[in-house]
C-alpha cells in the first residue's frame, strides 16, 4: 500500500500519493487523477506514453476504407456519446491517435467530435457527434482569435490555455467558436500535436478533477498567477531542450 496525503485547497479536500517521483515544486498525483488515467485505459484509449500522439510521421491517411476502420470509427463515437456505457465523463472530441495502442494499429487522419456545423454559438453542443475522416480544416484568420482552457485525455491532470482561431472551415464548411476549438484542437492530434505543446501563456497547470471547477474559477477570474500547481519556466526550456519531458510524468501515471 502507498502512503495518501490529504491536502485542502480553497476548501476543496485532494488525496495525493506519494508513489511517484515529480519535478520539484509539483503535488504527487492525486488519487482522483489516478483513478481516472485508470478508467481511460481500461476503456480502450492509448497512454500517453504512445508515440503516435507524438509524431506525425506514425498518423496516415484514411483513404479507402476497410473493416477495421469503420470499427475504430465507431469506437471513436463512442468516446463522445453520452451514455452509461462510459466509465468517465465524455469529452467533445476524440482523435484516432488516442485510441492507438499499438504500432501494428496505425493512427489515422479521422476524429469523432461534436460540432455544430450550423455555425452557431452555443455554450453546450446538442448535436449528436459525427465522424471526419482525412478532415480539412482552415483558419479564418480575419474573423480573430480567442484564448481558453482546454484539457486532453491524453494529458490527464493538465490544462494549458490555448489560442484558437474563433472561425474555421471543416471541409469547407463554416464552424465558429466554441465548435471551432472543438475542431482545431482534435486536428491537432491528426499533426501530433497536443493542447498541451502550445500554452499561450508558456505554463501548463496541473489540475486533479477534485479541483478542476476552482481552476475555472481562477481562470475566470484572472488569477492563474496564483495557481500553486504549475510547471516552472527552468521546467519548461527543459521540455524545449529535450532535457525533460512531462511525457516522462505522463508515462509515469499511466
């Protein structure tokens, strides 16, 4: 058995174990992230640890379909539809490199989302989710930017403020925020590219689920220079260097 600490944060009650070795200055793993990394591994989804979330040269094009990948379109659907059949809470979107446990099942250019292709701002997404696959997706540059939070299920425990284009073109079709952060970010993991490789800000925050509506708050609030749980700027030029990776952590918890 390992040691649980307990710790309190703006009232909010967090146990941290104390199995795993973490950059100075960081909480130990809270036992909530834990068991959430747990629950997305047993569903099906790759640890972070993959190199297909990681290089773009292992991501192919769908072309001409088969069998099997209608299979992991199905499974990608699945991710986002709300039901009981979920052992965590679904997210908007889920990418084909997220799925990819192995390098005999190649990662390919396709992402289950919800997106509200009429283009209307919306603070819940209604529609049901839709399957894009080898998606086009473009920047409408003129029609500006915005800056939010996003976490991922393959950084679990790690939000990043993130700059995202307000209005793209998914094939085409016009999609404006929120659908369109919805859409930039699962077309970044078809490059490889997670949320957490561009923080706006150049600091990733970590945030166990106990305390992810208190991070909303200091978001919202413009407080995040006082959240106590981030990554150092040395820690940061490190990952840059190549001299350390939070992917190392992230292997770690999974």
């Amino acid at each position: 058995m390992h040691t649980v600490h307990t710790m309190r944060f703006e009232g909010v009650g967090v146990e941290f174990a104390d199995i795993y070795a973490l950059p100075a200055g960081w909480h130990h793993p809270s036992m909530g992230l834990l068991r959430e990394v747990k629950s997305y591994l047993d569903y099906g989804l790759a640890p972070a640890s993959m190199p297909q979330l990681h290089d773009p040269r292992l991501i192919v094009p769908v072309g001409t379909g088969s069998s099997d990948i209608e299979e992991e379109g199905r499974f990608l659907l699945s991710c986002v539809t709300k039901g009981e059949h979920l052992p965590f809470k679904p997210g908007v979107g889920m990418a084909s490199p997220q799925v990819s446990r192995s390098l005999m099942m190649p990662a390919r250019r396709m992402f289950a989302a919800h997106v509200n292709l009429a283009g209307l701002t919306q603070a819940h997404l209604t529609q049901e989710p839709r399957l894009f696959i080898d998606p086009i997706v473009a920047p409408v540059e003129s029609e500006g930017y915005n800056d939010h939070i996003e976490r991922c299920f393959s950084a679990p425990g790690i939000a990043a403020i993130v700059r995202r284009y307000n209005v793209v073109l998914l094939n085409g079709t016009r999609i404006e925020n929120p659908s369109s952060r919805v859409v930039q970010h699962e077309n970044d993991h078809l490059d490889a590219v997670l949320c957490v490789d561009k923080p706006v800000d150049g600091v990733l925050y970590y945030v166990p689920p106990e305390l992810y509506e208190v991070f909303v708050r200091y978001f919202n609030k413009g407080r995040l220079r006082g959240w106590p749980f981030i990554f150092s700027q040395d820690q940061l030029i490190a990952m840059k260097a190549g001299a350390w990776s939070f992917h190392s952590y992230l292997h770690l918890v999974a």
